[in-house]
C-alpha cells in the first residue's frame, strides 16, 4: 500500500496541511525569507530561515521529527487511524504499509498523541446526559500494595490478581457528544468526584448515569442514578 503514494505527493500533502499560506519556521515564526535548499547534499523538503538561519522539514516539531520512517508511510498510517471507526492495532499497520512492528508500535502511539486535544471543553451541562464507566487493561505501572486487612490473602481461589494488577481506566461519554477517557492509578469516590468536577460543564441539571461499580459513586455529584 506504501508504494501507492509518492514520497513527492507525500511530502507536498503535509505541507499543504501543515503550512496552507507558505512555509513557515518552527523556531522563529517567521514566514517570509525561507528558502528550499534543492542542493545534491540537501534531503529533499529542507527549508532554511533567512531570519534565524535554522534548517527544517515539514516533519520538524511534529510528531514525525526525528523519525526514519518515510513520509509516505505516515501519511498512510494517519489516514487508517483516523478513517477506522473501530480501531488499528500495530500488527495490522504492520501488515498494511510494510513495516517492523516495533515502528508500527512507534506509531501508533504518535499519531494517538497528535490526535489529543490539549484544549479540549468540558462535557455536560444544562439537560445532558453523561455516562460513566470503568475498565481494567494492561498492567499497572506501580503495583498496587494489598491492605492489612487481607493478612496475606489472596485477590481471588486460583491466585490470580484480576483486576487489581491492572491499569484502571474510566471513560466519561455525553450522549450525542464527545468522550473522556482517562487512566487512574486509584478508582475510589474521592478521585472520581475530583474527574467529575474538571469534566463537566455544569453540575446542575446534567444526568450522571454510572456503572454498577460502587467506586464510580461520587458523593458530591448530584442527580445521579443508577
């Protein structure tokens, strides 16, 4: 599929996104002055700011720098991972442009960054309706230490953690609108009523419908039901 696109097509579709009106340097802001360096021993896209005399790419201040995957190939994995509703796994963009797994892996994790909204508005509000939910996946980074209570005990008959060896992940979803995702190193009333008050909008007047979960049972949070 890789050998579909053209480094050249390739190469002017991300400048067409990225600078719409001309290149523009990612060290100075500087728009006017910029030169492409089309020498034998230049890479091709290299630009050079007359202004601060910096070299740069398209890929310079993205989550492409520093990347020796071809361009062609991250123009292909962008548009699978943002034209499949359900999801691309590693071992399938591995498959798809040709790659290792271990770049594929590498990735899939940029182009989920790129994707996140730093400024992102809260969700809720007057007449909304949130849900709310948990899950467990992976592995925790700390691992969790079992109270005192349980006297060396263990989590289940076979041995086995279950969840609580696991990464806790709660996702908070308006109905009609957008999404919250977020891990947690603890599930517990306190954390939860803390993700409440950063996510919504406005408390009153917005529906919480949770999780049978009992963890998920903020205190502060009004008008919530079962």
């Amino acid at each position: 599929m890789a050998r579909l696109v053209r480094a050249t097509a390739a190469r002017a579709h991300m400048e067409a996104i990225r600078w719409p009106n001309g290149p523009s340097c990612p060290y100075c802001d500087v728009t006017e002055g910029i030169t492409l360096l089309a020498g034998k021993s230049h890479r091709p896209g290299l630009y050079e700011c007359n202004a601060c005399r910096g070299h740069f790419t398209v890929k310079t201040g993205s989550v492409m720098e520093s990347s020796h995957i071809p361009l062609a190939k991250w123009v292909i994995a962008f548009h699978l991972m943002a034209a499949s509703k359900k999801g691309i796994s590693a071992h399938q963009l591995q498959r798809l442009i040709g790659i290792t797994y271990k770049s594929a892996w590498f990735m899939c994790h940029r182009i989920r960054e790129a994707m996140a909204d730093p400024k992102a508005a809260p969700i809720g509000g007057e007449g909304k309706v949130l849900e709310a939910g948990e899950a467990y996946h992976g592995k925790r980074e700390i691992p969790r230490v079992p109270s005192a209570q349980r006297k060396g005990r263990l989590f289940t008959k076979s041995g086995k953690s279950g969840g609580a060896e696991k990464r806790p992940i709660v996702a908070l979803v308006e109905r009609g609108g957008e999404a919250r995702v977020t891990y947690m190193q603890h599930i517990t009333g306190k954390t939860c009523a803390t993700l409440w008050s950063a996510t919504q909008a406005a408390k009153a007047g917005c529906t919480l419908i949770k999780a049978t979960s009992t963890q998920l049972s903020a205190p502060s949070v009004p008008a919530m039901r079962p």
